[in-house]
C-alpha cells in the first residue's frame, strides 16, 4: 500500500512539475507573440495610414458630383447670410 501511495505522489508531482512548466512555456510564449503582435500591428497601421493618405485625394475627387450640389447649396447660403448682415458700427477712438 505504501508503495502505491508512492508512486501516485510520483506521478502527481510529476504531473505538477510538467503543469508548471507548460505554464513558464505558455507565459513566455503568450508575451512573445503579444510583442509580435503589438509591433505588427503599428506597422500595418503605419502602412494604412501612408495608403489612406495617397488615396484620399482621389476619393474625395470622386465623390465631387456627388457633394457638389450640396456645396453649391452651402456657399449661397454663407453669401446671402454675410450680405445681409449688418456689419457693427466703427468703434471711436479720440
């Protein structure tokens, strides 16, 4: 009986010791491809940000048609507001 109860606290230690160094290996490998992850990441924001900056002109140029009515109706409104307001008074100086 004893050397059963041996040999279950062998393999249960044994069973622990390989628990707690898949852990290490888990974390290690976890931070590492949490780093990879992370610089990936920043680079492929970067490459995006370079590809929305050199596709944003022609983007806008394409949907002109589509805003100009709305512009054309945005600058008339700005015209007849700054024509018809009164502008104030000269302020005197001595």
């Amino acid at each position: 009986m004893i050397e059963l109860m041996l040999i279950v606290m062998v393999v249960g230690a044994l069973w622990v010791a390989g628990a707690l160094v898949g852990l290490v290996f888990k974390l290690i490998f976890g931070v590492i491809g949490g780093l990879f992850g992370v610089l990936a990441g920043a680079l492929g924001l970067c490459i995006a940000g370079l590809v929305m900056l050199l596709v944003l002109p022609l983007v806008a140029l394409s949907l002109l048609p589509v805003f100009l009515p709305a512009l054309m109706l945005f600058g008339l409104v700005w015209l007849v507001v700054h024509l018809v307001r009164r502008h104030p008074a000269a302020p005197i100086t001595h």
